[in-house]
C-alpha cells in the first residue's frame, strides 16, 4: 500500500513543509531515514484529504529513528487523523 507523508525539511536554512506518497511496496520506514531524517517529526497515513497542505501540527507526532523497522512500527500506531492536524489553504470545509 501506498502511503502519503508529511513532514518538514530545511532546504538552504529554510524550512518548507513537504508532503510525498510512497510508492506501493516501498518500505517506509527506510524512506523516513532519508526524506525526512532521523529525529525529524513526521505523520503518515493511506490517505489524506485532496487540498493544498500548507502546514502541520508535529505535537505528539512521531519521531524518524534510524531502524526501519521502528519507523514502520510508529506508523502503525499513527491513531491521529489527518484532518486534525494539517493545515489546509483554503480550509478544509
């Protein structure tokens, strides 16, 4: 299954918020390493809401480690639901 997620990354000291759908079978949680980092905040989901993402709560979101297999495992327990913590331009209605 494909994933989409959300997190921020600083490109040239500026920090932008970045949002990806995985491809299906991609390992997730390696990617994490990578795009956004270890220790970086991130929120994943199968699905979320079509608009343009401008920004999003990280409060109690999860945390990248460096082990896939944790990532995978703090995606798993993602209860959060998308609509609560990104933020949309125009608001979601």
């Amino acid at each position: 299954m494909d994933m989409k997620v959300v997190c921020e990354i600083t490109i040239g000291g500026v920090t932008i918020i970045r949002h990806y759908t995985t491809a299906a079978g991609v390992n997730v949680g390696s990617v994490l390493r990578n795009i956004p980092g270890v220790g970086k905040p991130f929120w994943a989901w199968p699905t979320i809401p079509a608009g343009q993402v401008v920004g999003a709560d990280f409060n109690g979101a999860p945390v990248v480690s460096s082990n896939p297999a944790a990532n995978n495992a703090a995606i798993a327990a993602i209860t959060t639901l998308p609509e609560d913590v990104l933020i949309y331009d125009p608001p979601l209605q």
